[in-house]
C-alpha cells in the first residue's frame, strides 16, 4: 500500500506568514508600479516628463479636494418619540424630517481629467483635422454605453462596470484611426473617450437619479484616483 503523506499541518503557519510577507512586499511595490504606469499613459498623450509628473502628483492632492456645488433637500420619514408612550408600541414615525445632500466635484478625479481632456480635443483638432469624426463617434459609443450601464446604489454612487468603458474606448480609437497617419492621436481620443464616458454618460446624465441617492455628500469623480473616470482614461491611453 501507498504511503500516507506527511501531513501539512506543522507548515501552515510557515505558509501564512510567507503569503503575508509577499502581499506586504506588494503592497509595497504597488504604489510605484501604479505611479509609472500612470506616467507612461500620460506621456503618450504627449506631455512632457515634468508635466506627466506635476499631473499625477495633482490628481493625487486634488483627490482630497471636494468643491461643492449645490444641495438638493430630501425629505425622508424618521422615527420620532411621542412622550409618555408604552414600550410596545416603540418609536412612530409620525413626522418627516427634511435633510440636504451637498453635490460636489473632485480636483483630482474629475475636474483635472476634464481639463486635459478638453486640452487634448484641442490638439487632437489641431493636429489631425480630419479626426474630427472619430473623435465624436468614440465619445458618443461610450457616453451612450456608460449611461446605459450605469446603475445607482444608495450609500455607494454610481456603479459602473470597470473594464467596458475602457474596452470601447480603446477600440473606437484603434477601429476608427486604424491609418499610420492617425497613430499620434490615438491614445488621446482614447482618453477623451475615457473621460466622457464615465463623465458624462454615467455621472451627469444620472444626476437626478444621483441626487436622490440617500448620502450627505454626493461627489463627481469622488473616489479620486481610482475613480472611474481616472481609471478609464488613463487605462484607455496606456493600451491605445
């Protein structure tokens, strides 16, 4: 008869720290892969090393920044005591309770995204004229498709799934600048793409959907760095 193998047992706790030790060394490394990874999407977008750089570094401040815009009043039922009343009857709601949401937009995960992309429309006409239509039709499939797929979640936001706004925006630009001639503005209407999409499709086109979500604060572009917007058109640009 086969031999019973030695039991696993008296490793286990071996294991577990080396897996431990391996994610913490990750984590460690993540923040640089993440940094160089942005730097690389931004450079194809034909901005210098400096400015690349002066980017990333405010979309990491800026993700600490809200601006508000307005406040939408709610008026949600809440429970309150009404005196001297027997305990098995607890709590009615017999009146309402008006309360505010503030609606707000974030430095770095929206409007700095914003800004380059409306500085990159600019270069994308000037540079290539006839990429005018490209352009549109790539911001109009994703816009289309990130409203349609956005779905709101209360006391989350928006919720929008990561990789298809990225996949069109990507594919739009290869399909419609497929030409050697289109090759420099490629990665930039993907990232226009990227923008829009999430932007426009999913978090303004939503907004009154978004304001009745029941939050305190409701931010654009409020997860910063990894806000969908930031995600989707950096990734757009680093695989276009």
């Amino acid at each position: 008869m086969p031999e019973r193998p030695a039991s696993l047992d008296p490793y286990l706790p071996q294991i577990g720290c080396g897996i431990l030790i391996l994610a913490l060394v990750g984590m460690c490394f993540f923040p640089f892969v993440l940094v160089d990874g942005m730097s690389y999407a931004l450079r194809k977008l034909h901005l210098s090393a400096p400015a690349a750089t002066l980017t990333i570094v405010a979309i990491f401040v800026g993700s600490l920044i809200n601006l508000p815009l307005y406040r939408v009043n709610r008026e949600l039922p809440q429970a309150v005591p009404m005196g001297w009343i027997r305990t098995r009857m607890g709590w009615v709601p017999m009146e309402r309770s008006r309360t505010q949401t503030i609606v707000a937009v974030n430095v770095g995960g929206c409007i700095i995204p914003a800004a380059l992309a409306i500085y990159l429309t600019s270069f994308v006409l000037h540079e290539v004229p006839q990429a005018r239509l490209a352009l549109i039709l790539a911001v109009l499939v994703n816009v289309a498709a990130c409203h349609w797929l956005a779905r709101p979640i209360p006391g989350l936001g928006i919720a929008l799934p990561a990789f298809i706004p990225v996949m069109l925006a990507v594919g739009s630009a290869w399909l419609l600048l497929a030409g050697s001639q289109y090759q420099d503005v490629r990665a930039p209407v993907a990232f226009i793409a990227g923008v829009s999409g999430p932007l426009l499709g999913a978090d303004l086109l939503n907004l009154r959907r978004f304001e009745r979500l029941s939050a305190g604060v409701i931010s654009i572009g409020g997860a910063g760095t990894f806000d969908g917007i930031v995600v989707c058109s950096l990734l757009s640009a680093f695989l276009a």
